[in-house]
C-alpha cells in the first residue's frame, strides 16, 4: 500500500472518529436487502432532519471508535452497515430509522451512540418512541400554563359566587 493510501485512511478515520465524538446521537443499522429507492427514501427523511447518514468500511470506523472511546460498539459492526450521525437532536435519527424499519422489515437497528454512551438497539428503540423536542416542549408548556388556567377558573368561579350573593 502507498503513503498516500496510508495517509488517506487516517484522515478519514479521523474524520469518522470526529463525528463520533461531536454527535449527539449515532444509529449504527444495516441496510441489506433494502432497495436503493428505500435507502434514498431513508437518506432524505434524514437529511431533512439535519441528520448525516454515511457507509464506511468497518476497519475504519474500528479504529475511529476506538480513538473516540466507543470501542463498545465494534461488536455489532460486521456486515454492512450504515451510520447516521445527528448533531443537534438526539431523538431524530433513532426516530426516523425506527419508523421507516417498522414499515421495511430489511432495515435493522444493529446499535447506537446516545450523548456519548454506547446503546444497544432496544435503547435506540426506547429512544425512537419519546417525543420530539418539540412535543417535550408542548408538554412542557401544557404543565406550566395548568397552574395559571386552574387559578383564572378559581378567580372566576368566586368573582361570579360573589356577584350572584351581592344580586
């Protein structure tokens, strides 16, 4: 093998190893037995949600899980297998590629990294079936605005109790 082949893959097993490190969430499937119209289906559901969706070879991202400290999920990188890598939302990739296996039987859900701690595929799943961000959010702000709705209804119910009894 030359030098520049050598350097090549080192640069790209730094490349990987960086993803690792820096993403909030990683789904580790493998795709056999999808067509290529599902996995570009898959692809854009992914991309839309901000997520990267990559193939590498095994040995290099090996060795870049062992540079990132993830070397707990080389058990589950044989075969081929797809990555998808999410910066910012934690819940996304597991949540498209659980629902998009539900509805494709070849897509399996092989493992996955979750702020930096190395996931089996039930934790994925487990992950894939909370809300969005956006759906905490609501619940969120649902518990908040009770306390304020229940204390107007309260106001109300005794201001008219005490216009009915001065009437």
């Amino acid at each position: 093998m030359s030098s520049t082949v050598i350097e090549t893959k080192k640069v790209q097993v730094q490349e990987i190893a960086e993803k690792f490190q820096t993403a909030s969430s990683v789904v580790v499937v493998d795709y056999r037995g999808l067509t290529v119209g599902q996995v570009t289906e898959l692809r854009k559901q992914l991309r839309e949600a901000g997520v990267e969706f990559k193939v590498y070879k095994n040995t290099l991202t090996r060795r870049a899980t062992e540079i990132a400290g993830l070397e707990g999920i080389n058990d589950v990188l044989t075969g081929p297998n797809a990555i998808a890598f999410s910066k910012e939302d934690v819940i996304a990739p597991a949540k498209i590629i659980n629902e998009f296996a539900k509805k494709n039987d070849a897509l399996e859900i092989k493992a996955g990294v979750i702020e930096g701690n190395v996931a089996t595929a039930e934790d994925v799943k487990a992950l894939a079936e909370l809300p969005s961000r956006e759906g905490l959010l609501s619940m969120l702000l649902s518990v908040l605005q009770a306390p304020m709705r229940n204390f107007a209804l309260a106001t109300k119910a005794v201001a008219e109790q005490k216009e009915e009894q001065g009437a």
